[in-house]
C-alpha cells in the first residue's frame, strides 16, 4: 500500500461525511464509491499506514481488523514496527482483533469515537492484548503533526 503523507483537506471532508451522517446513509453513500466498501476500506487502511509514526510505538505488534460491511466482514492485517503495513487478510497470531461495524471504524480511526465507549457499549469486540488496543490510537499521527 502507499506511504504517502495523508492529505490533511481530504481527511477532514471524510471526517465532515461520516460526523454528518448515520449509519445507514454513511453506508449508502460508501457503497456507491467506485469499488464499494472495499475500496473505501482500503483507502482507509492505506491512511492508517501513512499516518503510522514507528517513533510512537512502544512495541511490534499484528492488529486484525474484522469491519463488517452489509456484503460481509473484511478482514485486514496492520503490523507495527519499524514501519506499517497492511494486508487485506486474515493474520496468523494477531496481538490484538478488533471487530466493529463500517462506520463505527471510521469513525474510530477519525477520533469521532472514543475505542473505551466502544468496547463498552458493545460497538467494539475485542480480543487478544486489550491494554494494547487502548494506546494503539497513538501510534498514528492526526494530519498536520
């Protein structure tokens, strides 16, 4: 995937779509995007490696992601280390899976929704180093950092 830097104006008219509308309309709009879910999924996955920052993390480690989509869960693959990068499949030992719904990843990923309410109200299963998922948010700079 690519290492670019995010655009920081692209990024908040994402942040401003998703802030903005429900789940369902959130859905429909993403799925009309050339490529569907998947692409948006991609997308999104492809930011998250270029706004990983090795320099913040305290440790390697293998994040599963299950986001359910209305076509089915897709399943990528981040490892953190020295850098990042993401697969689109399932890991062989993850540190940590983290299971939610389409948007309640995105707006996980863009700070609208904090991963301790999540987990608790059920939006976000998780399994594996659970303390690690609670400071994994940091090791990705906000655009403009």
């Amino acid at each position: 995937m690519s290492d670019a830097r995010l655009d920081p104006d692209q990024v908040q008219q994402l942040a401003e779509v998703v802030q903005s509308l429900g789940d369902d309309d959130l859905l429909e709009v993403l799925a009309a995007q050339p490529g569907g879910y998947k692409a948006s999924l991609d997308q999104a996955f492809e930011g998250m490696a270029a706004a990983y920052n090795p320099a913040k993390a305290t440790r390697e480690a293998v994040f599963q992601w299950d986001v359910a989509t209305p076509e089915g869960v897709e399943t990528y693959t981040v490892r953190c280390g020295d850098t990042c990068t993401v697969e689109h499949a399932k890991a062989e030992s993850p540190t940590v899976t983290l299971g939610l719904s389409l948007p309640d990843f995105l707006r996980l990923i863009l700070g609208q929704l904090d991963g301790m309410q999540a987990f608790m109200s059920g939006k976000l299963k998780l399994t594996g180093d659970v303390m690690l998922a609670q400071v994994m948010q940091s090791w990705f700079d906000r655009p403009g950092e």
